[in-house]
C-alpha cells in the first residue's frame, strides 16, 4: 500500500498534469536548453549580403573598365569576348528572407532579386529581369551571371553575387 506522503504527491502530479503545470514547466526547461539547431536558427536571422554589377560589354574597340577587371577574368574565362567592357551600376544590398532587392539597368527595366531560403551554404534566389526570371541556388564565390539585353549597340550582362 502506499504511505500518505505518496499519495499527496501522486495527487499532484495529476493536478499539475491536468492544469498543464508540467507542460508549461517542461516547455520553459526547453526554451532554455541549448538546443543543437540554435546555431541555425541564429544565421537563419542574418541577412543575405549581395554584390550586384550591371556591366555593357560591345565588340566595338575600347577596353576593359578599371572597375571591371575582375569581372573581366570571370568572363573571358567563361569564353565570353568583347572590346568593350563597363561597369554602369553597382550596388551592395543585405536583404532578410523574402526582402526584395533592385537595380535599374540603363535599358530601363529593373532587375530584381529576393532571397528565398537558407541552404546550408548559400540561398535560394529568385530573379526577374524582363522576360528572364528563375530560381537559382546561390553559394558564396559563385556568380549569377545573366545577359543578353540589348543596349547602345552592345548588351547589358548583370552579375550578382552572394558575399
């Protein structure tokens, strides 16, 4: 049989368990324990840092923008040729998931970009330039590199990159 001390303490327990006492006591002990995703979670807070660069590159002779020369090596490398090559916007954005971010190019149409998701390396990005729009998995040190749109009898190439 159980002692009286027992019972009192069995009486309680189900009280606490029927009033949820001990769910909210279980619940507060959780909040406050270190839990192997907090790590996650905290990056999943951090913005994602973009470097976007609208470049017109041309066949006509007139060699490569100072501010290009990076670009430039990324290009030839890809086996892109031009004579002409310049930089006509830059920016720098820290967009939150969901935020969207703009450049307007010289032609007048306005390339945009948003974060989507966190991976574990780099994000999901949406991109809508005119008639080019995608989602595109995006890791630090690998440029989106979109182009093709006509301008002053060259084209208009922009090149986003996650920092």
């Amino acid at each position: 049989m159980w002692s009286a001390s027992t019972r009192r303490l069995a009486g309680c327990l189900v009280a606490a368990l029927s009033l949820g006492g001990l769910g909210g006591l279980s619940a507060s002990a959780q909040d406050l324990a270190p839990s192997a995703s907090a790590p996650m979670q905290m990056q999943s807070k951090a913005p994602a840092r973009f470097e976007v660069t609208v470049l017109r590159a041309a066949l006509e002779p007139g060699g490569i923008d100072p501010d290009a020369a990076r670009l430039h090596k990324l290009l030839a490398r890809r086996g892109l040729s031009y004579g002409t090559l310049r930089v006509v916007a830059h920016q720098r954005d820290a967009l939150m998931l969901g935020e969207i971010g703009s450049v307007m190019t010289p032609n007048g149409r306005a390339y945009r970009y948003r974060p989507l998701d966190r991976g574990e390396t780099g994000f999901l990005v949406a991109v809508d330039w005119g008639t080019t729009r995608g989602d595109f998995r995006m890791e630090p040190g690998v440029p989106l590199i979109l182009g093709g749109q006509p301008k002053d009898g060259g084209q208009l190439w922009v090149v986003l990159e996650l920092r």
